[in-house]
C-alpha cells in the first residue's frame, strides 16, 4: 500500500471510540488479501463486546481473528508465509506490543494495528504512544461529538448517564451504553 515489496513498516490508525478504527485495519487487511497476501489478525481476549474470535466495526464489517491475552503470543502464533499483520485495539496490550511490531517490520512484514490513543481522561492510553513514536505511518480519525456535532478527538466514558470521576479504573470494556465521542470542549471528567 505504501512502500515498495518486501520492505516492512508499521501503520497506526488511532482515534476515539466511534471514529473508524476497526472498520479501516478491516478495509486495510481485506484489501491485502484481495492483492494475496497472507494476513494474520490479532485482537486482545478482553474484547469480547461483539464476538471471540472476529475484529467486528461498529458498522458490522468483520474479519477473522485470534484472540490473545499477551502481545508475546503474536509470535507464537504468527505463520511462516504471513505478510500481513493486524492487531486491533492495541490499547488493551501489555508494552511488549510495540517491541513485537518493529520486529516484524524489521523482519519485512507490514503491520497495521488500530486503537484509541487517549483513555476516557483525555491522557495516553497503554502502549499506544510508544507505537506511534516508531510508526511509519499514522491516521488519527476523529468521530463525531455527540453534544454538539463537531469532530471528536476524545472518548467519553459515562457512568449512570454521567461522565466518570477521573479515579475509575482505566479499562471499562464497553460501547454505547459507556462511551460516547466528545470533542475537546464537551470532554468532561469529573
């Protein structure tokens, strides 16, 4: 898509809840598998809100996947003819992430992985900073505010209808009933 053959890179596709993520690394690896290439996708175990074993876009795009409970896993279960590797909702993973992609681009593979680049506070979310900084490429989607219609850049967490105390855990696996997007300025923690 962006380089020459048989050189790797890393692609991140970031932004808040609602914004695309999911549904572009879909687009991105059918479009691979289209040209032929193998593609192997990885999504965290914790995210289980749509199926166990499919990345599933909020629009209801899907691809197969293999769920993981450490980023270590992806090299035990990568194959030897993949190309192609997508890892969605990078946010979930341990930091080893970011290690295990510049890896596989080292080693010639094109990596795309897709995840929220700020917690419901508005602060970097897991590993994702670290794989932006080393990321060949970066998409940052925004979604739409729910308050007032302009671009969201921010996931806002609700609990009871109300915005979350910035002392809640970090991870709360949701969707609608929890979250909505928020731009800068409807973006409330209390």
């Amino acid at each position: 898509m962006y380089g020459p053959n048989h050189h790797g890179w890393i692609e991140v596709v970031v932004g808040p809840m609602y914004s695309g993520k999911s549904e572009e690394l879909i687009r991105r690896l059918k479009r691979a598998q289209i040209a032929k290439q193998k593609i192997q996708v990885f999504k965290p175990a914790i995210d289980n809100r749509y199926s166990v074993d499919e990345v599933v876009s909020y629009n209801g795009d899907k691809i197969l996947g293999e769920c993981i409970s450490k980023a270590e896993e992806i090299l035990e279960l990568l194959k030897e003819d993949t190309e192609v590797v997508g890892i969605d909702e990078i946010q979930f993973l341990d930091d080893e992430v970011v290690h295990i992609a510049r890896s596989l681009a080292d080693r010639g593979l094109r990596v795309i992985v897709a995840g929220l680049d700020m917690d419901f506070r508005g602060e970097p979310f897991g590993p994702t900073p670290n794989i932006l900084a080393i990321a060949d490429f970066v998409d940052k989607l925004t979604a739409v505010c729910m308050k007032c219609g302009s671009p969201a850049n921010r996931t806002q967490r609700l609990i009871n209808g109300k915005p979350a105390k910035y002392n809640e855990p970090t991870i709360l696996v949701g969707a609608t009933e929890s979250y909505e997007a928020r731009c800068r300025l409807h973006h409330e923690v209390r």
